[in-house]
C-alpha cells in the first residue's frame, strides 16, 4: 500500500490506500475511489489506470467528468 498510481500519461492520480477483495482504494487530492483490479496496469514508473486526471478529478468531486 502506498503505491502510486498514475494516468496513462504519467500523471500522478494518487496512493493506494488499502487493498480490498478485488479491488484496491486510490487516495487522490479530493477524496478516495475504489478501482478494480482489472482496471489496473503497471509500466517501468509503477502502477496506472486508462483514466485522465481530469475525468479522475471529476469522479473524486462527484461531477460528471468532461468529455
């Protein structure tokens, strides 16, 4: 846990913060997600999600992302 978790662009989204049956729940500045594991990829920087930080950022608000 702790792990950073980047977009597919490299932008930090934010930490693992605990792990759960399936699923692993990412800390981002505004608040906290769960994802599921399929949703997950890993490259040579660690762990990232095919989310842009702005539709991540949307979802943390509870606002529909923009397209």
């Amino acid at each position: 846990m702790g792990s950073v978790v980047r977009d597919s662009k490299g932008v930090v989204l934010g930490t693992v913060e605990r792990v759960g049956m399936g699923f692993a729940v990412v800390a981002g500045e505004s608040g906290k997600i769960e994802v599921e594991f399929a949703s997950f990829a890993k490259n040579n920087k660690g762990l990232l999600i095919n989310m842009p930080k702005a539709k991540f950022d949307a979802i943390l608000a509870g606002g529909k992302p923009a397209n």
